[in-house]
C-alpha cells in the first residue's frame, strides 16, 4: 500500500544491479510513494545488470557513474539537478564491493591494491558523493542521505573480510558529516544496518546461505528483507524522521540485540548428535 510518503521529492538511487539489490526495491517503493528519481550504477553494472528494465518501470533516468571518481559525481549531480529543475530531497547509497572477498583472499593475507578498492569503493565513495554534493549545493534543506551498512562494522563475522572494515569507515563518514551538513542545512545522514539478503554482493561472502540462517535463527522477527529495506529507506526520506541524524539504524528483526536464542540452540544440538565426537 502506498502513502504518498515522498510526494514531490527527488532523489539519486544508486546500486541497482538486478531485481534482487535492495536499491531497486527503494527505487521501486520510492516510485509508488510519489518519488522521481535518478539512477545510478557503474558502466560494468550498467552491462552486466538488468537496470534499464526498473528505469523504463518507474520512468527514471539512468546515469553511469563509478562512485569513487569525483568527475563522473559531478557530471551525475549536474545532470540530476538539471532532470529535477534543481536540488534534490534524497540520495541513496547503496554500493559495496571488495575484490579480496570476490577473489577469495582471506583477511590476513589481505591484497593492499584490493583492500584500498574496497575501501574506497564501499566507504570513501560516501564521502565523494556527500562532499560533490555539498559543494554542488545540490540537497535542499532537511533533504535525507541513507547508506546501507552490515553488523560487521561492529562485531566479528567470519568471511566478512575488508568489507567489515569498509562498513565501519562508511558508518562514521555518516556520522562526520552528519554533523557538518546537519548544522549547515538540517540535511540528514544515517546508516542502515541490514540483515543478510540474498543479493548478488550478499551472496558473494563465502557461507552466505549459513550466516543468513544463523542470522535468521537468531533473530526473533526473522530476517530483514530487501522490500522490508525499503520499506525502511523510504520512511527515512519521509518528512516523518526530520530529526532522524547520525544514526546507524538496525534493520535486522532484533539480530544485534540478541545472544542466543531458542531456535539457534536447537540447530546446535544437532549438529552435536550427528558429530557426537
Ligand atoms: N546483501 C546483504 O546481505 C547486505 C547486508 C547488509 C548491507 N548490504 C549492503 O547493501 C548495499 C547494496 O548491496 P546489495 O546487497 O543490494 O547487492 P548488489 O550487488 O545488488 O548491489 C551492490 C551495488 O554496488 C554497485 N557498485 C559496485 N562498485 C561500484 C562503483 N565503483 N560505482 C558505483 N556502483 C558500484 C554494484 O554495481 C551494485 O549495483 C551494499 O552497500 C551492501 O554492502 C548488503
């Protein structure tokens, strides 16, 4: 059902790949509340993904822009500001990828080159967006900038690598300038701390289909979903959480508060009867 939530608002969606990413579900939920969008993604994802299917769905632009070159957030700003007939209310930062977890190079034998791309590509290309933006003037007042983040910025998952490492640089680079942008222009900034979600970047950390049903066991409200996701983003660029700021949000059916629970202690039991050694 639709509320009309961002009726007349504007907003930069990036990192559609396919119907399974999580911003194609915000892209897809902020069209049916009213929203007009821009979307974003890099030139291989433009090739390789199907992302022109959601732009001709919900009558949206697509610009091809690697986030972590400067020039190419520029160009996308400019363009964006001239389709909207100036600033924009929202912009979603949706964007991850670590060439150690695609290559399967384990944490402590780390490749720098790899690690320095994972890290720019996942955090620093928030930092880019939000300073091309500031400097651009590009967000209107009380606009809103969501960026999507994983547990691991704040506790050790195994396989999660330099990825978990890149979610705690992109949780305080919401937070640095969330401070900035908030005192200048009320625009708020925060991050989305999402459960495990069968996308293609989710799916690429070894034992993905495990940690999302430990995650899943232990949660007491279940996984969050990709639609639950944007069902969460879209009440973020809403007038409803104007004082919302320098969050990282939980969305994981209560995971990050749990120990252990019921359903997680009976699939360890029995993994003990059938290794009983
Ligand atoms: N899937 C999960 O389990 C999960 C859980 C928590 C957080 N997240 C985060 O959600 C976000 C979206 O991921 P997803 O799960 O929808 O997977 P996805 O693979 O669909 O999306 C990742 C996107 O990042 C884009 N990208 C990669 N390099 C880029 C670059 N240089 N410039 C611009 N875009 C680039 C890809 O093209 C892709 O569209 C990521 O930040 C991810 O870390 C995912």
């Amino acid at each position: 059902m639709a509320y009309n939530l961002l009726k007349g608002k504007k907003g930069i969606i990036f990192g559609a790949l396919n119907n399974q990413s999580i911003a194609w579900k915000v892209a897809e939920r902020a069209h049916e509340e009213g929203a007009e969008i821009v979307l974003s993604n890099a030139p291989i994802a433009l090739r390789m993904g199907t992302i022109n299917e959601l732009a001709e769905k919900i009558n949206a632009e697509v610009i091809s822009v690697d986030a972590t070159s400067l020039e190419d957030l520029e160009n996308l700003i400019t363009k964006s500001m001239e389709i909207f007939g100036g600033k924009m209310d929202f912009i979603l930062h949706s964007i991850g990828m670590s060439p150690n977890v695609r290559k399967g190079i384990d944490y402590d034998a780390l490749n720098y080159d790899y690690y320095h791309k994972t890290l720019d590509v996942s955090a620093f290309s928030l930092h880019k967006v939000l300073s091309t933006a500031r400097k651009m003037d590009a967000i209107k007042e009380w606009g809103s900038v969501v960026a999507l983040s994983y547990v691991a910025a704040q506790r050790t998952f195994a396989g999660y690598n330099d990825m978990a490492d890149a979610k705690a640089i992109l949780e305080s680079i919401a937070r640095s300038f969330g401070y900035m942008y908030g005192r200048e222009k009320q625009i708020r900034i925060n991050t989305i701390s999402q459960s495990p979600t069968p996308t293609t970047a989710g799916s690429g950390v070894s034992g993905f289909d495990k940690l999302e049903d430990f995650s899943d066991r232990m949660s007491p409200l279940g996984n969050a979903t990709a639609d639950d996701c944007a069902g969460y983003c879209i009440t973020l660029f809403s007038d409803l959480t104007r004082k919302v700021t320098m969050q990282n949000l939980f969305h994981d059916g209560g995971f990050s508060s749990m120990g252990m629970s019921f359903r997680a202690i009976e699939q360890y039991e029995k993994s003990f009867k059938e290794c009983p050694e």
